[in-house]
C-alpha cells in the first residue's frame, strides 16, 4: 500500500508530534508499505530553520526508506498572530506541490496541528480520488483560543470553518484519548467516522534502566541526588515557573535536585525566573541527542508532566507516554479533570496534584523523596502500563488495519471503533 503522511512535523525535530510521525512512516516501511512524508523544513521548537536547511525552497530526502518530501515555511523566532498565520499558509501553499507531483497514494494521513493542512490533503484526496484519515494530535481552534493564544474573532471564525470542514472531508478521524471523542461528538462528528488510537511509545527503544553508572548523571554532578526531571516544550502552556517556585521551596533538601531540559530561549526566562527566587537547585540544559534520551530518562528518579489550569480537558503530551515507558514514578501538575490526569490515574504510576500550585508540587515531591518504596512501586506500575496501553507494534497494527479498512471501505477493526453505544 502507498501511504501519503501529510505532517508539518518531522524528524529531525526532536519532541512533539515529529517523533511520533516518523516512528510511524518508518514502522510501515517496516510493514511493506511504501511511504512519503510532506513536512516543512525543520524548525521546531527553537522555531528557526535548523542548519543545513536554510535557504532551500524544496528538498527531497530518503531516511530508513521513507522519502521526505520538505519545503519552505515562513517561520520566525518570536511570532506575531501574522506571523502564525504565514506560518500555516506558507506550508499550505508550498506544500501542495510535491504532494501533488508525487506518485498517487492508496490513502493519506494528515496530522494536525496544522488544521489548514486539510485544504490541501483534501484536494488531493479529490484529485487522486482517495481516501483522508485526518489524526488529531489536539482540536483547533478551541485549545488555542482557551490558552489565549488565539483571540482575534475574525481568526476565530475561519479556524471553526476549517475545523468542520476538515471533520467533513475527512474519510475517517483518528484521536488519541477519549476526552476527544466526547468533543467531536458534541460538534456533530457521527461516531462511526471517529477511531480512537492512543499514542505510543516504543517500550523497547525507552526502557528502565539503572541509575548507577549513569553517565548523564556522572556528566551532570547528580550522582546520589533524587532527580526530579522535566524534558519538552517549555511555552504557555505548561507554565514551568511552577516548577521552578516548587524547587525554591525545597532548596533546604540538598538531596533534591530539579532538572529542566528544553529549547533554549524557553530556557534563558526559566534561568530568570531560578534566580529572581533563589532557586539554586535547579539545572537548566539544552535539549539531549534523540539516542540518549533513554539514558536521561533513567537518571530521574521522579519524571514531572506540567500543565496550566487552562489547558483544555482533552489535551493529552505524549510524553506521558515516554515517562511511563521508562518505569520511573511520575508527578503531575495537571487539571484534575483532564485527559492527562485520568491517563496517569488510570496507570498507578504517578501523583496528580493541582496545577500552577508549587506548594503542592513541592509536597508530592518531598512525599516521594521520604518514601523509596513508593517511588519503586510507582515506577513498575508505569512500565507495566506502557507495555499494555502504548506499545508502538499495537499502535502500528491499528493504523495499517485503519488504512487498509478506508482503502477498501470495509469497517475499522473493532477494539478502536467508538460505537453509538459507548458515547
């Protein structure tokens, strides 16, 4: 089967959805299935063109038998609402292209964000007549707007247009945690058309491993400290200054030691922020090379996932997937009621405390730091949980059955259909 993966993000990116999507393209070359990615240049999340790809209007890669089809975007270090704009309708425009000029696939699967990437995937479905699997990585403009980042109305009124057109042209919706499901429903999205496939992670790739010896520790003088460890996206939505006055609060344990890593700019306001409180206890570092990064998840001893009160119920970071995959215990500062928060519940392997609130963050961290035995209990029911839920091969037999069910219209495999009864 020739399968069409219409992603703004791509490898080498390190975090987000770009992992995820070239996981995936590269599993189904894995599978005997001839797969091409249309994505930007890379550019996330430092939001610069990375070096080697500047000033270049297209490029044709080849990684592990996936063709990478890459082509400019206007991006910029610091955007404006019109720069967020050019963003997504530079890839729109430039894009379409290459996807058209290459060979017709048997079905296309678009990510979003980015939702006006359905203009183009869905005249492409037209013009080869094939089937759209549209995957919703998060619900636009409707997080945007409940985070403030979206507020122009006039904005607001042609993200909603695109967001119905998208869910209509769409052949089938994959969504990644039931608290979408609730959502596309509530707007009309019959149940038949949505498939529920959780994100993954390969279990074999990230996996427990000791802490001694540990050379990211030795690197980093954190040699006998518990480790509290924060790694991805440092933007409005997460609000890691909670970690930082969470940290100061426990600066009187010098066993404790926190750690950020993140992109740069988002690190210089948190190295602000570490020395406005006297936060010392911190240490901030730049984003780790991709095949180290089980190595750095396993000099944690507690791994954090951060959220602000506003982030929207439905959102769901795949790093919880990673974190658990590590079998390391987890704290959330997440809203109680979100999909985040029941997915971490549901796992036995972590704590949910209240969101933007350091003094419980900080107390769920010191009540792991006094208490060895629950943190190893913690960490094995996450490992557990990560094989049984977020396997990357059963993600992988999800998709190619979703892809080969809409190539040939016969019903979706039955473990991933949201009935009418269910909703």
């Amino acid at each position: 089967m020739r399968i069409l993966i219409y992603s703004y993000n791509y490898y080498p990116e390190p975090i987000g959805i770009a992992p995820l999507m070239t996981e995936l393209a590269e599993g189904l070359v894995k599978r005997g299935h001839e797969v091409r990615v249309v994505t930007a240049m890379p550019n996330y999340p430092e939001r610069q063109i990375y070096e080697g790809y500047r000033g270049k209007l297209y490029l044709n890669e080849y990684k592990n038998g996936v063709q990478i089809q890459r082509s400019y975007v206007w991006i910029r270090p610091q955007p404006n609402l019109l720069d967020r704009v050019l963003l997504d309708a530079s890839f729109v425009v430039s894009s379409f292209l290459p996807a058209l000029f290459g060979w017709r696939p048997d079905v296309i699967l678009s990510t979003s964000p980015s939702l006006p990437v359905c203009i183009p995937t869905t005249l492409l479905g037209w013009l080869h007549d094939c089937p759209v699997v549209l995957n919703l990585q998060d619900i636009l403009p409707e997080a945007a707007v409940h985070v403030g980042l979206l507020k122009n109305k006039f904005l607001i009124q042609v993200f909603a247009t695109l967001e119905k057109f998208a869910y209509r042209t769409a052949t089938k919706i994959s969504v990644i945690a039931d608290g979408f499901v609730d959502n596309l429903r509530s707007k009309g999205v019959a149940a038949n058309k949505i498939v529920q496939i959780p994100n993954w992670v390969d279990v074999n790739f990230i996996r427990p491993l000791p802490k001694e010896n540990n050379a990211f520790r030795t690197a980093h003088n954190l040699n006998g400290k518990f480790v509290v460890l924060y790694s991805g996206n440092i933007a409005l939505t997460q609000g890691l200054e909670t970690v930082v006055k969470a940290a100061a609060t426990l600066r009187d344990v010098p066993d404790i030691a926190f750690v950020i890593v993140g992109e740069a700019k988002g690190l210089q306001r948190l190295q602000q922020e570490c020395q406005d409180i006297g936060a010392d206890n911190v240490l901030l570092l730049p984003f780790q090379p991709r095949e180290k990064l089980p190595e750095m998840l396993a000099a944690a001893d507690v791994g954090l996932v951060v959220q602000k009160k506003n982030v929207i119920s439905f959102n769901m970071p795949s790093k919880i997937q990673v974190l658990l995959a590590s079998g390391r215990a987890l704290v959330a500062s997440v809203p109680d009621n979100g999909t985040a928060a029941r997915a971490i519940k549901q796992s036995g392997g972590g704590l949910v405390v209240t969101p933007e609130d350091s003094q419980a963050l900080a107390a769920a961290v010191l009540d792991l730091y006094q208490n060895p035995e629950k943190v190893k209990t913690l960490g094995y029911n996450s490992r557990q949980f990560a094989i049984e839920q977020y396997s990357f091969d059963q993600a992988l037999n999800n998709y190619e059955s979703l892809c080969y069910s809409v190539k040939t219209q016969t019903p979706v495999i039955k473990s991933t259909v949201v009935s009418k009864q269910e909703v």
